[in-house]
C-alpha cells in the first residue's frame, strides 16, 4: 500500500513537478507477465524516478548498505527503500552474486518487473561500464525479455556527492525489448552469457549516447582511487602555520 501513496502520491507528483521528466517508448515495457528493465546508472535518483514513471510496479535489487545504516536515519533510509519495492543484497563475499540472482529469480518467478543495472555500481563519471553478466543468467534463466533503459540527464541533476538535486531536464528512454529465446538450452555457457550482456549493454548504449567504458566501473573506482592515494602519500599537505 505504502509503495502506490509513494508512488503516486508524495514522490511521484514531487519528482514529475521538479524533473519534468522526458519519457520515451514506455509501450515497450510489457504489460503484463515477467520482465527484466535493464538500464544505466547515474544517479542515486534513478532508483526512484524510473519506477515512479512506469504504470507497472517494478522492484530493484538495491545493494544492502542502504538498509543498513545506523541511528534514525539509516532506519528512515531503510524503510523508504523498502516502501520503493527495493531489495537488500549483500555485495560482498564469493556468494554475492548468487544472492544476487536468486532474489531476481524470485521477483520474475511471481511474473514482475525486475529492474537491474548490469553495471553494478553508479557511473561515477558519466560514462557507461561493461555490464556484469549476472543480467544473463536470470534472463536466460526465467526466460524472459529485456528491456533496455537508458537515464539521461541524470547524472547532471544529481552526481555522485550531491544531496540536493540540480533542476535539470531528464529523459528516460525504453528500447524494444530483446529476446534471448534462441540460447534455450546452451544458458550456462560462459560464452553466451557474456555475448547476451554485451548485447543488452550495446542497447543501453544506444539509447543513452554515451561514452562505453570496456571496464568494470567497480575497477576503475578502485584503481583511481589508489591512483588518488598515492599521490597524496607522495605529495602530502604542509602543515598549517
């Protein structure tokens, strides 16, 4: 119940009225029956103003972190990404990713919407990451279509750092959903799985215009921020006089 007030009462109607929000080729987003809405990643917004645009209830795999934080406001954080249909999964440890998939699995399994996003983690540059293949799995998997989504302007409204958003025009576009039926029976090859993520990134790619990055955005982060360490550690600050 609490996910509809949400949705169509306080957030929706606050999002539409500050973003003004750009939507195209929403008829491409099923009805009916179970879905992957696969899109990019910019801004701690998305994860809320993709799902409060579609007529669809849409549930997200949302890393854990965001369910626990301490004192009231992780507890407030919590709630609210509940309310918003998300689900916690823990990013760290070998099993991750079979969490990962498994709550995915379950969401498609009940004939919902699944949004994911390949990339993992927020771009923190603007630029679009090689896509994780865990997309695959669960396509292949459940069988079923996925939707390319691509954020724009999003990352402008809202960068990484910034509480309060900038008003600024965003468009989110739905490409035609793509269809992985011709790999029925050959799902667990690794292969396969990394031909289908390609895929699917290349129509995110698409869709959003921009720069592709044939790394793990998890990678680059870290290697910059190493990079980033150490020349604080060859430069360090003068002391104050």
């Amino acid at each position: 119940m609490f996910y509809y007030l949400l949705k169509y009462v306080f957030l929706g109607p606050l999002l539409r009225l500050v973003f003004r929000p750009r939507i195209e080729g929403l008829e491409n987003v099923p009805a009916s029956g179970p879905a992957i809405v696969a899109g990019n990643h910019l801004s701690f917004s998305d994860h809320f103003l993709m799902p409060a645009m579609l007529g669809r209830r849409i549930t997200f795999l949302a890393k854990a972190e965001y369910f626990t934080g301490p004192g009231l406001k992780g507890r407030l954080t919590a709630f609210f990404f509940r309310s918003a249909g998300q689900i916690p999964v823990d990013r760290s440890g070998k099993d991750a990713g079979q969490a990962a998939i498994r709550e995915g699995l379950g969401v498609l399994g009940r004939g919902e919407l699944l949004g994911i996003y390949p990339e993992g983690t927020r771009s923190h540059d603007g630029r679009l990451y090689k896509g994780k293949v865990g997309v695959a799995v669960m396509a292949l998997q459940a069988g079923v279509p996925v939707v390319p989504c691509a954020m724009i302007g999003t990352f402008e409204a809202q960068p990484p750092g910034k509480v309060i958003p900038n008003i600024h025009p965003v468009t989110i576009r739905f490409g035609k959903p793509l269809d992985f039926s011709r790999y029925a029976g050959v799902e667990q090859e690794r292969a396969i799985l990394r031909a289908v993520t390609d895929e699917i990134m290349y129509a995110i790619l698409t869709l959003s215009e921009q720069e592709y990055v044939d790394e793990y955005a998890a990678v680059v982060k870290e290697r910059q921020a190493a990079e980033h360490g150490a020349k604080e550690r060859k430069f360090p600050r003068a002391p104050l006089s």
